[in-house]
C-alpha cells in the first residue's frame, strides 16, 4: 500500500475551498477510480491523466488507484483537478517525494500529450490557496501572470507534466515543447470609452447621468430612436472613478470565473460595461449553467455599468429577476448540485423608445401603433422593477441649434468631488455611495426640519410615489447636493430630485 497527496482549489461561486487530493494505490486488480462528487469533466480526468503520464514516458501505476478530493461532500467541477491528480497517484508510486508535493497547491488541465492547459478561476483560487496559509501554487505557464497578481503568492508555471514532475524532484525528461494554446478570451471588457462631448443636447438626460454617476444611481431613458440614449449609456463608464485595489481583485476574479479576463493588462482597474443583446435568456444574464453556476452579465457588470437597450423587447422573466440584485447588490444560484453566490453590485441603465414603433413623440401623429400596443410594450417594465430605478428621464429629439456640452473630463471631475464628499460623510460605514445609503440613516441627518421632505410625502400620500421611491428621491437629493458642493441638501435638491424620478414614463 502507497498513499500521496496533495492540494487543488474547487471554485463554488466566488468562493475557493483548498481540496486535498489523496491518492491510496492498493496492491489489486489495475482501476483507477475517483471519488469525492466528482462533475462529469472532473470524472472525464482518469483518462486524460492516465494519457498524460504515458506521455510523459512514465508506466502508470499497475495498482488499484483511488483518489479522494476532500471534503468529500463539497460539489467539484471542471478539469483544474487533473495536475493534482496526477502529481498525487505519482507521489503514491514514489515517482516523487510524497512530502515535497503534500503542501503545494496544483492547478491545471492536462493534455492527452502531457501539456498543461490554462483553465478558468485561477485568480480566485489563487487567492483562497493564499487565504488558507497555502502560498505555493504550480499553475500553466499561460496562467502565471494572473496568478501573480495576488499578493503573498510564490507562483511556479510550467509547460508539461514533465516540467512539474522535475520541479519535484523526479528523474524524469523534460521535453521542449511550445506551451498549450491558451483558451481564447470572449468578450474581455473594452478599456476605449468615447467622449461625452460627442452628444450633442440633451441637456436633462446628460444632468441624468452625471447625477447617476456621482451617486450610483439607476437610470432609464425613454424616448424615440436616434435621441442619443445608447450614445450616453456608452459614455457613463467614462464618469465613474477607477477601482480601488480591492475592488479592482474582486472584479477581476469574477471576469477571471467567467472566463472573459486577459491577465496580460493586469488586475481589471476601470469599472466594467455590459450590453446585452435584447435576445439574452435569463441564465445569460443573471447566470447559470448545468452543475455549479457560472456568473452572467450581471456579475460582470459588478461595480459597473450593465445597459440594457430596448428594455421592453428584453424577456419578462430577465427583467424580473433583476430586482434582486438591485435590492441586494448579489445574486444567489441554487441548482441541483449546491447554490453560487456571485456579486452583482452594477448601475442598471434602461434605455425605450415610447412605442414599438418609436415615433409615439409629441403629439404622436407618425405612430403607427395601437393603443393597447403601446400601454403592453412599456408595461414589460413592470412597477416593481421601475421602482428601484432612481432617475427616470424622457428625450426628445434634438435640434439644430442645440449645443456642444461638456466633455467627458470635465464632468468626471465634478463627479469625483462628489464620490470625495461621499467617501467622507460614510467613512467607517458600509456603503460608499448615496445610492447604497439606506434612508433612515439619510433622514436622520437632515434633521428635525420636515418641510425638506414635505414634497416627498405628499407624494406618496397621491400614491405617486411608494415609500421605496420615495427614499431613492431622497438619495438622490444627496447626490445633487453633493455636486453642488452642499454638506446637505436644500428643499430644491429634493424638489430637483422629484423631477428627475417622475418626469419619464410612470414613477
């Protein structure tokens, strides 16, 4: 009897857990068998270890191997097992030194010719391995630079099997060999965001915006095609600050899980844009997937932006489940085989056209539409979800004579004073913008003074407004005061704020 082990991380949504990796070779009939809730891929790894041993120019063990991934009831995914796998049943066969790989942390996808191939997730599984006191990590060549971008982490790659073994200690060849083709990048999150000086009027929608910018906010634009709505959802990417170091890990983990992150640029430092197309099933956006889930568009657009244009042709089943992370800043998966929780703290950004055909402006005499065809496609944006937008703004096309606003510099300025005074009025509390802040906490600070928010409570007495929209209102007189260089805000923030809410469709 043979026993080695060492050490892998399975991913269960964001969260890493260091997996050790027993291998018990029994002196029986030749098997090779996996246990511990082992997914299909996971299973599939038998073969493709066993293969890349023989590549290699090893005689796999002619023993019944077991391998154990412990703890035994944790879900495990995905084909990141396999070099631990294979460093484990070898440790067991004295290939190598047991103890010299017991405490070291493999990670990678093992070709059938003994290459090691990059896989996704290492960014936080790095960092869980880091966590547990576990520093030492062997990851593919092409997964290096990723890895490293954790602090604290003593990062080795390596191109084969081979490479690993003799890093070991391990009398065995090492072959030179290009490394294995990385996974192709699918849609990494663009770094070029255009200028605001581009859109030409729209004076209220471009307020809208940098009031959404300054305070976190959530906007819906309505109006006819060409008024410049998608044109100002790409520009507000541009307003927000950069990340801080520590947002900058957590949103680059998710992108790194989801497979769209090129380590080459280093930790992702500008806040993220997702634009789904209108055809996007719910696990596309929210995620999903079979076994444990993988992070949508929501997740992605974590500390960003997530724009969703033509809102009503969006599926009703989207549109509805993106009331929890508006309320909660998450998303909470459960599947059959455990649950994920994935962050979604993200600026939702509506942007409709009146009508389905569009021309429902002014008057409305170019509409083509039907009366009932117009009150069912703007009530695809159902009430509840509406009520967590805090600015509602409609556009009317633009004219000749209208100006050249400000460009994208400039407004970032003002909007970084105010994201200043923010960080200083909730320093040592758990939000960090108006837009988190509750509105209990916000009351309070305007003192016993009630004809600030007088307007605000007739409002929801004429059942305009819900007691939910009449807080937003109230975070967003905070942000207008903020950009107004105010400590608090006055009764015509809050009457400004009123104005932005109701003035779209339906408040």
């Amino acid at each position: 009897m043979a026993l080695g082990g060492t050490l892998c991380v399975a991913l269960v949504g964001m969260v890493g857990h260091v997996v050790e990796v027993e291998a018990h070779l029994a002196a029986a009939l030749p098997a090779f068998t996996l246990v511990g809730l082992p997914d299909t891929s996971l299973a599939e790894s038998r073969d493709r270890v066993r293969a890349a041993v023989a590549s290699t120019g090893l005689t796999w063990p002619n023993r019944r191997v077991t391998v154990n991934l412990s703890p035994a009831t944790l879900p495990k995914s995905g084909s990141g097992f396999d070099l631990a796998i294979a460093v484990a049943a070898l440790a067991g066969a004295g290939v190598v030194d047991p103890e010299r790989v017991r405490g070291v942390v493999h990670l990678g996808e093992l070709g059938l010719d003994g290459r090691l191939r990059p896989v996704r997730g290492v960014l936080p599984a790095v960092v869980a391995a880091v966590a547990a006191g576990r520093p030492r990590v062997v990851v593919p060549e092409a997964s290096v630079a990723e890895a490293a971008l954790v602090p604290g982490a003593q990062v080795r790659g390596a191109r084969t099997l081979a490479h690993v073994l003799a890093a070991h200690g391990a009398a065995v060849e090492v072959p030179e060999v290009a490394p294995a083709a990385t996974e192709p990048v699918v849609a990494a999150p663009g770094v070029v965001v255009p200028d605001l000086v581009d859109v030409v009027g729209q004076d209220e929608a471009r307020l809208c915006l940098e009031v959404a910018a300054a305070g976190g906010h959530h906007l819906l634009m309505v109006g006819p095609p060409g008024t410049g709505k998608t044109m100002l959802a790409a520009r507000l990417p541009g307003l927000l600050p950069d990340l801080t170091e520590d947002e900058a890990v957590e949103v680059t983990a998710i992108h790194s899980v989801a497979g769209t992150f090129d380590a080459g640029d280093g930790l992702l430092r500008r806040p993220p844009y997702e634009d789904p197309h209108h055809t996007a099933t719910p696990a596309s956006v929210i995620g999903g997937g079979s076994g444990i889930p993988r992070p949508g568009a929501a997740s992605r657009a974590h500390l960003g932006v997530l724009f969703l244009d033509e809102a009503p042709e969006f599926t009703t089943a989207v549109l509805q489940t993106l009331r929890q992370p508006l309320e909660h800043g998450e998303l909470v998966l459960h599947r059959a085989q455990g649950a994920a929780r994935y962050p979604a703290r993200f600026q939702l950004v509506l942007a409709a056209n009146p009508c389905p055909c569009g021309m429902a402006v002014g008057k409305g005499l170019a509409c083509t539409c039907r009366p009932e065809q117009r009150r069912r496609y703007l009530a695809k944006l159902s009430g509840p979800l509406l009520d967590r937008v805090d600015l509602q703004v409609e556009l009317q096309p633009s004219r000749a004579t209208d100006a050249i606003g400000e460009p994208t510099r400039v407004v970032a300025r003002r909007v970084a004073e105010a994201r200043a005074a923010q960080a200083e009025r909730f320093a040592g509390l758990p939000w960090r913008t108006c837009a988190q802040a509750p509105g209990s906490w916000l009351r309070e600070r305007l003192g016993p003074d009630r004809s600030l928010v007088a307007d605000l409570d007739r409002a929801v007495d004429r059942g305009t407004l819900s007691r939910r929209g009449a807080d937003r209102v109230l975070r967003v007189a905070w942000t207008v005061a903020d950009l107004a260089g105010r400590a608090a805000p006055d009764r015509s923030d809050v009457g400004r704020a009123l104005a932005l809410r109701t003035r779209g469709r339906g408040a």
